[in-house]
C-alpha cells in the first residue's frame, strides 16, 4: 500500500509539475501546510481503499497514514478545500486520458456510446431536488425506469474484444438533457470512418444521415413500430447491435463498482456534485493506466 501511495503522490506531482495553471496556482501568497497535492493524493488514495466519501477518507487517513500526513487538517478544513479543487481534478483526469490512449493505441473501427444518471434524489423525492441548481436537472433513467435529479456521464469510447472499452471522451450534462441532444454537441470532433453502436435513445433519421455525410456508421437496435411486429432478420439486426454495444454497459457497473459514483444523494452543493463527479471519474481513469 505504500508504493501505492508513493505512486498516485508522484502521479499529482507530476501532473502540478507539467501544468502552468496549476503552478501559478501553488506559486500564489496562499501557501497551506498541507498541499492541494497533498488533498488530491489523499482524495485517491482512499478510493482506492474504497473509501467514497470525504469523511470516510479523512478518517481512513487519520486512523491509519497520519504519520505520512502529519499537517491534516480538520474535516471540515479538508472538505472546504477539497470543494475548491475542481480546475485541479479537471487538469489530472485530462492528463490521464491522453496517457491512457498513449499507452493503450487501439486500431477498432468500433465505437460505443451511452450515458448513466448521478443521483442527487430518485424516484418521487427528484421533483423536490435543489442541491446544485446549476448543472443538476430532473430527468429520467431508462435503464432503471425512474426519474432522478442530478447529472449524466457520457462516455464515448473505443470498443475492445475481451476487456473494458477504452474511453475516448467523457463529459457531464444536466440530467435533463437527452442523449441524442448531447451527441449533437459533440459530433465535429467525432473520428470519421467509424462504426458507432449505440441504444435506441440515439435513433433519429436525420442525425443518422448527418453522420452517414461524416462517414460514420450510427448502428441502433430497431425500434419497433406502433401496432406491428419486427421481422425475424430485424430481432436478429437488434440483438447484434446490442451485444455490441454491451461492453458498455459493462464499463459503467464497472465504474459504479469502483467509485460508487451513482450515488451522490449526500452531496449539498454545486462544488460539491463537480467533485463528486470529476473525482471519481479521474481514479477510474487512474485504475485503467495502472491497473488495468
């Protein structure tokens, strides 16, 4: 566990080291004792000991590695300041990405994409969700058939036989906002000469043909029209497109697995939530370059 600790210290180093913004930030007249270096590594390093929430990891910390981390602050300091420390999550995940398409080249012609729900409130207490006004919508989880007020994650990614996909991109948007409507967004900066299997959230004629002019293939399951029944070369058509796309599936239980990431109904603030999400998302990117 000490290499482990040693290794995501000299990783935030590292990523302070090669970044101006960051270093104009810890050249300003705040100089703490204990360093937003410091607050990141111990952010990470308590999920990785699969501790998810702020107090759980001040008080992993404070029980166990005090010795390695003598100037911890009180909880109430170490959450105000981890709050701040979005930009600085922001720089890291970034970081990480690029290194894991470094290290990790794929020639697939395959790509998935999908979205998951952060969960501020579910089901009937979302119509009375406040927290994070600005970026938290009500929407509705197809998968779980619910309605929940949050964000949604949404990962494009590069199919793999065998193993997890490779993300290409992540981003975050309001809950309400529709998966099509934020692959719309996106689409310039789509690779061309692809295949993209996606649910059905993502059929629309018009946006298919939009990305047939880009060379990209959109392959959905049918969806089935009203009063009629799918042809059996359909179903077949269907459920191809399906155990495609089932990889990321895959991706996100993993992600849920390892951060607990859906669940953020103890979040109170906009910092808060873009923690919550940024967080997780950058020691996710940490497992797949070091373990994975």
């Amino acid at each position: 566990m000490k290499n482990q600790l040693i290794q995501i210290y000299l990783l935030v180093c590292h990523s302070y080291d090669n970044h101006s913004s960051l270093k104009f930030q810890r050249a300003s007249n705040f100089k703490p004792v204990f360093s937003d270096e410091e607050i990141i590594t111990v952010y990470l390093f308590g999920q990785l000991n699969e501790k998810f929430n702020h107090r759980q990891i001040h008080r992993f910390i404070r029980q166990y590695w005090l010795e390695w981390f003598p100037h911890l602050p009180s909880y109430q300091a170490f959450n105000r300041r981890l709050n701040l420390l979005a930009d600085n999550f922001q720089t890291l995940f970034t970081h990480l990405l690029h290194s894991l398409h470094s290290n990790k080249m794929s020639a697939s012609e395959d790509f998935l994409i999908d979205s998951m729900p952060v969960m501020l409130a579910s089901g009937t207490r979302s119509k009375r969700g406040r927290v994070a006004p600005e970026i938290a919508k009500t929407g509705f989880c197809a998968a779980k058939q619910m309605n929940f007020h949050g964000v949604r994650v949404h990962l494009f990614a590069v199919r793999q036989s065998g193993t997890l996909p490779l993300p290409a991109r992540i981003w975050l948007k309001e809950g309400n906002v529709h998966d099509l409507t934020a692959l719309r967004e996106i689409v310039d900066e789509l690779p061309s000469a692809i295949n993209l299997f996606a649910d059905k959230a993502y059929a629309d004629v018009d946006f298919k043909r939009e990305l047939e002019n880009r060379q990209i293939r959109l392959l959905t399951p049918i969806k089935k029209p009203k009063k009629e029944d799918l042809s059996a070369e359909q179903k077949r058509f269907s459920k191809t497109v399906s155990s495609f796309r089932q990889p990321i599936e895959s991706f996100f239980k993993w992600l849920i697995d390892k951060t607990d990431i859906q669940r953020a109904s103890q979040i109170r603030s906009t910092d808060g939530l873009l923690i919550h999400c940024l967080g997780k998302l950058t020691f996710a990117l940490f497992l797949l370059n070091f373990y994975y």
